[in-house]
C-alpha cells in the first residue's frame, strides 16, 4: 500500500503504535518503508514470526515457493550488486530446482509473481525484489543473506538499488533518494565513514 | 453488533465448565499464544479460503488441551473481533437432500438441526455497513472482482429458483448471459473453485435421469455453500438483484424474490 503523502497527518505516528499494540498480539506489524526507486512512503501489514502457522498463509504451492527462493537466492547474490536476474536466467532456474517446471509454467508463475507484487519486472526484462518482498521477508532475508543485503546509512533499510562508496571495504550505501537528502544538506560530497570522494555513480541495483 | 460469548453451540453447563477446567490447566502465557495462534491459523485459512477444522486447530493449537476448546476458541474469536472487526464463526452443516423436498421448510431445517454441526468454522466480516463502503479500498486483486462478481450472478440464480438449480439449468443461463465460451470467464475452472471454496455446493441429484439421450451424464444440482450462507447477507443479495434492475425495479421485488426463493410460497 502506498500512501502518496509528503508528510503523514497529525497524529499519524499515534494511530499506528496504537494499531500495532494491537498488531503485536498475534504477532503481526504494520510496518513503514520507502519505495527504492523514488523514496515514497509505503506501508505493508507484515507477519513477524516465521512458525509453522505462517508457512500456511501463502496462495502458493510448496514448488511454487521452492522457485521464489530460488529466484530471490538468485538476485540477491547476483553479481556485481545488480540484485536482479534476467528472464533468461529466471527461466534457466525452473528446471534447477526439485520439480522441474517447464518453461512455459515457470512463464506463467514469474508473471504471476510480478502481479501479485512480489517481484518488478524492468523494461529491460529483469527481475528484481518488490518493496512488498523487501518489507514481508524481511526477516528471512535478513537471516539468509546477511552478507550480501547492506544497510543504508540514513535510513537504515536495505538497499537494493542505490549508490555505494568507491572503496571495496567501506560498507556505505545509499538509495538515490536518501543519497540526494544526505548531501543537499553536506559541504562536501564525500563518504560519511571513509570520507573518500562520493561518486554518485557506483550503482547498485539493475543497470 | 458483535455477537454475544454465549452464543457457542456446546451451552450446557456440564460440557461449559468441563471445557472451564481444562482451561484452567493453561497458564496464561500458554492460553494467550494458543489464543494467538488460533488467530494466525483463522487468518492463514482465509487467505487460501479454505475452512478451519476445529479437528485442526486441536492437532495444531491446543494439542493435548483439546478440553478447552470452547474457552480457548471464545478467546480468539474475542481477539478477532477486536483487532480485525472478523468474528470465527462455525459454517452451517450441509443441507440433506432429505429435506429440500419442501421449499418452505428448506430454510429453518439447517439451523434446526443443531446435532449436525460441521466443525469447520471461517471468518465473518462483521465491520458496520459503513465503514465497509469506502473507496479507500481496491478490491480488484487479480481480477478477484470479476470473479466475485460472477459468484454473485450464480447465488442469485440459485435463490430465485428455490434455492437449487441444476447444472443444465445454470449452463442455460451462462449461454444466455454470453458468459459461455467467454474469454474473461474459465467456467470449468471457476465452478470447481467455488465448490472447493465452499461458496457453492455441488451434489449429484437423488435421481438419475434415465430418459436423458445423454445417457452417461450426471444430473448435479448447485446450492449455496457454506460460506456462501456466512458472507453472504441475504438483504446484500436482494440489494444486488435490485441494482440489476436499474431504474425499472419492480416496487414489491423483495416479495418476488422471496417468493421466487421459496420462503413465502406467495400465500
């Protein structure tokens, strides 16, 4: 869900920790992110426990979800910070996995995935991770991936498209729009960790 | 509006204060995350629109507590209520064949029989009218809409026909809605849902048709199914048939309804 609000109403804050004292019951959130790409707010209603009930709220089957692990396995550690997948590859994986799908099922279900919101398909043809996975799986992507999903260092969510510092080690990264809010407010345009020249170029995600 | 604790089908003191003790043998953390998980498993079912099986909230949930079932379920349907404007309510036991032979008893005769419980319970919208007609909410997920928009067609069908129409009968009315061979509608994919879903029920009639020049051909007969009977409000349908109308609505189309459904018998 997204709310295309600069800023939330008065009493904005309020009404939702009341909501997710309520939430928090059965273990559930109503959490806040922002859009990657252009930095709007967006909201979701996310579980926070992975037991075994979880595992049943789900319209897909074992095999289905088997490929979308795969597939987020497959973006996630894709070279060079591109943390996306072309179709070519996408496709390639279906009949990787325990239960081969054909091509033309695992055509159907990527689809079904990008309609469902949990994948974004680029005008280029490649996938990458919906704000709606980044946010609901937040936990489980947190757990496998740890080395590989990064922080930005203003807002603290991850970052799948966006910049990073020119220095291998350094661990900053930005998305662009947090990049911009960070630096319109700087004299100089350098790293906040290693304070080497920033160069906006250094881009992470699909390029 | 919210309806009331007491309603649960097992009243009788005896069995109430068994399921009291069993309870009582749950510490409050263990009665608050069966509480919560009754409400995960109620809310998961949903989603895939399957019923919840009091069989499986026991093998899941409650486990060897089974006993407290009804203090431990009053619970959760509590916490529902209350976070979610959702109450759990058990689905109506399905009709027997029996008693459809006359129209105007077909309605009390389900709920009558209190002995044919169907153990599976799903969740009720129960939010006020209002708060449910906001534009804030897009409803066309995948073409769900549509979707439901044709069940609605089909129950309608139904209930004007006294409450059963037989599976020639409903292709009828798809031919002539031009719902037949429509691209938008997989009509051999749809119905079996629906059935599955238990938003229709399907039952092959008492009698086979033996004079059919078709002669291998089953004679199935549609009603609406359990949860059909729970989501479904009758004046919400009455509403919908209205709103079909138009401007030309007949004045006394409640009556006709009621009598096409078989309550009144137009006596």
């Amino acid at each position: 869900m997204s709310i295309n609000k600069e800023r939330a109403p008065e009493g904005f804050q309020e009404f939702v920790s009341t909501i997710n004292q309520k939430l928090n019951l059965v273990d559930m959130e109503f959490r806040r992110s922002h859009e990657e790409d252009d930095g709007n707010p967006v909201w979701a209603l996310v579980n926070t426990n992975g037991d075994e009930i979880a595992k049943l709220a789900t319209e897909y089957s074992p095999v289905e979800i088997s490929y979308f692990k795969r597939l987020i396995e497959l973006i996630v550690t894709a070279d060079d910070d591109a943390f996306s997948a072309s179709s070519i590859m996408a496709l390639k994986e279906a009949s990787k996995i325990k239960t081969p799908l054909t091509k033309s099922a695992a055509e159907t279900l990527l689809q079904r995935f990008v309609d469902d919101k949990w994948l974004i398909q680029s005008q280029n043809g490649k996938y990458s991770m919906s704000q709606r996975t980044i946010l609901e799986l937040q936990a489980y992507l947190k757990d496998e991936f740890e080395d590989y999903l990064i922080e930005c260092i203003l807002c603290y969510d991850i970052v799948t498209k966006g910049q990073r510092c020119d220095v291998q080690e350094c661990k900053s990264r930005f998305h662009h729009h947090c990049a911009r809010r960070y630096f319109s407010s700087q004299n100089e345009k350098v790293c906040p960790a290693c304070k080497i020249v920033w160069k906006s170029s250094n881009i992470i995600g699909d390029h | 509006m919210v309806p009331s604790d007491d309603s649960s089908n097992e009243g009788s003191g005896q069995i109430l204060s068994q399921a009291e003790r069993a309870a009582q043998k749950l510490s409050s953390e263990e009665t608050e995350r069966k509480i919560k998980d009754i409400v995960r498993l109620a809310l998961a079912s949903e989603l895939r629109k399957v019923p919840l099986k009091r069989d499986e909230i026991t093998r899941k949930v409650l486990h060897e507590h089974s006993r407290a079932f009804t203090v431990v379920m009053n619970k959760a349907r509590e916490r529902l209520r209350d976070i979610f404007g959702m109450d759990l309510v058990e689905l109506p036991a399905k009709e027997k064949k029996a008693v459809t032979s006359s129209g105007t008893t077909r309605r009390g005769g389900a709920n009558k029989d209190k002995s044919s419980s169907s153990k599976s319970y799903a969740l009720q919208n129960i939010l006020p009218q209002k708060l449910r007609d906001t534009d804030l909410i897009q409803w066309d997920r995948n073409g769900e809409q549509e979707t439901m928009g044709l069940l609605t067609v089909i129950l309608s069908l139904i209930h004007v026909n006294g409450r059963v129409l037989s599976d020639d009968q409903l292709r009828h009315y798809f031919r002539t809605l031009y719902l037949e061979n429509n691209p938008k509608f997989e009509l051999d994919k749809l119905l079996p849902n629906f059935v599955k879903q238990g938003y229709l029920d399907k039952q092959k009639s008492g009698f086979a048709d033996s004079s059919s020049q078709a002669p291998e051909r089953e004679h199935v007969e549609y009603r609406w199914g359990p949860r059909a009977k729970i989501e479904m409000p009758e004046e919400n349908l009455c509403g919908f048939i209205k709103s079909v109308y138009g401007d030309d609505v007949p004045s006394d189309i409640i009556k006709q309804i009621e009598r096409a459904s078989g309550i009144s018998d137009g006596k």
